[in-house]
C-alpha cells in the first residue's frame, strides 16, 4: 500500500531553526514498545507478517496507534522526528511515496476515503501534536486540506513481489501522470513489519529503493530488536531488527 503526494513541499523556518541544533542526522530507528495498544483483558491472536495482507483492520490500527498520538511512545516519537527530516531534503520536492507494508485492499480503501475527504477517522489530534512540533497555529482542518490538496494517488503495493507496484487503486485526477520512480520515498514502521527474517527484509529494502529516482532520497525509520506488534486483538510477528542490520542492508 502506497500513496503518492508530489509538488511543492516545503520546510518551515521554524522546522529549520530547531533542526539546525542537531550535530549529525537524526537517526529514528529505535527500539519502542507497542505495549500501551492492547488492553489486559484481550488475548490476541499471533498472525505472520504475511497475513496482513488478508485481515490488517486500518480502523483498529488508526485508533490503537493515532487516536492519542502523544500516549503511544512509537508515534509519539515519530510525529517528533519527521517535521525536523524536513530540514536534510531539498526545500522543494517533486514526487514523494508513502511506502506502506501491507497491500490490503482495505488499506487502499481507508486512504482512498481520506483522499475523497469521507475517512472515517478523527485526525485533529494529530494534526494538533504536528503543529505543536514546528511551532505552528494552523487549524487542524487546514493542516489537512493542504496535505490532501498535494495528494496525488494510491497505489497497489508489495514489497515481495515483481514489479513493487501492482497496479494504481485510485487516482485523483485522470490527468495526473504517476511515475515510476520518486524523488523522496518515505516507510516508516514497514520494512521490517512485512517480513519475519532477514533475508525478507533486506529484499524489502531492495524494492523501497528501487523505487527512488536517481539522487533521490530515502526516509527509513523502523522499531529496533522488536519480535512483534499488536493492536485489537491481532499480534503480527515481524523480522527482529538491528542497528548493524538496517546499515548493512542499505550498503548493499
């Protein structure tokens, strides 16, 4: 499951200001705890990485995971590094690809409805935690009429399989032409969520940058040392990554 935004896409001068602090790139691949997503009394069931593809309910992992971004340590951290990324990219960006891990047609269907603006998911708090990040006062409602405005297509994607992209699940508009390859491709919690070894993994990295044009970009951010991940009552095994690994695939 992909999704593609392209056009302008600009870094604030207040992402840049914080950003400028840093001494090196920020590295968010970390080890984090999904644990605050499943409830003492619920059991849930142990699925492969494969069978995402078949039953991954987008409604219970929107609600485990984003409902209140600012409790759950995984997105708390991540929704805190991203706007800061911003600032080691080009001010201006293309084409960019939202590589997801999972080719769900219900996936497809959850951000198809966004796109139409029909989701059926609350975001203002996310919106709320981002614009507190870069230091901004735009509404959550206008937060998300920009980002849907540069919203371009979903695609049909998996990781495992030739060609990566299946086929085009939505378009926006019939004159948007959809590329092959992408100026900036973004997975972040994916790649070593859609395999359970490491032989899966690396050849998902290989398809993520396959995807990338050439002196293109790729923003990776992953869950280090993790065996699995659960919300509702689903728990789905995944590749038990390291640091050496995630370095040693990208070299190859």
């Amino acid at each position: 499951m992909s999704e593609i935004t392209s056009s302008k896409v600009t870094s604030s001068s207040t992402i840049d200001s914080v950003s400028r602090k840093w001494k090196e790139k920020p590295d968010i691949s970390t080890k984090i705890s999904h644990d605050d997503a499943m409830t003492d009394d619920i059991v849930p069931e142990l699925c492969s990485a494969a069978e995402q593809a078949i039953n991954f309910n987008p409604d219970e992992y929107l609600q485990a995971f984003y409902s209140m971004p600012t409790k759950d340590v995984a997105m708390h951290t991540i929704l805190f590094f991203l706007p800061g990324i911003l600032y080691w990219i080009p001010e201006e960006i293309r084409t960019l690809l939202d590589l997801g891990a999972d080719c769900a047609e219900n996936s497809c269907n959850m951000l198809k409805n966004w796109a139409k603006n029909k989701s059926s998911f609350e975001w203002t708090e996310v919106c709320k935690w981002i614009a507190s990040i870069e230091g901004s006062n735009e509404l959550p409602v206008v937060m998300e009429q920009s980002a849907r405005s540069r919203f371009k297509a979903v695609l049909r994607a998996d990781l495992h399989a030739e060609p990566t992209i299946k086929c085009v699940h939505y378009k926006c508009s019939d004159s948007d032409d959809i590329p092959q390859q992408f100026h900036v491709v973004v997975s972040i919690f994916c790649l070593e969520y859609s395999s359970e070894n490491l032989e899966g993994y690396r050849h998902a990295v290989r398809s993520a940058v396959n995807l990338i044009e050439p002196n293109g970009f790729l923003i990776q951010g992953g869950v280090l040392q993790a065996n699995d991940y659960y919300f509702g009552n689903k728990r789905y095994r995944c590749h038990h990554l390291t640091k050496e690994q995630v370095i040693e695939s990208l070299k190859k």
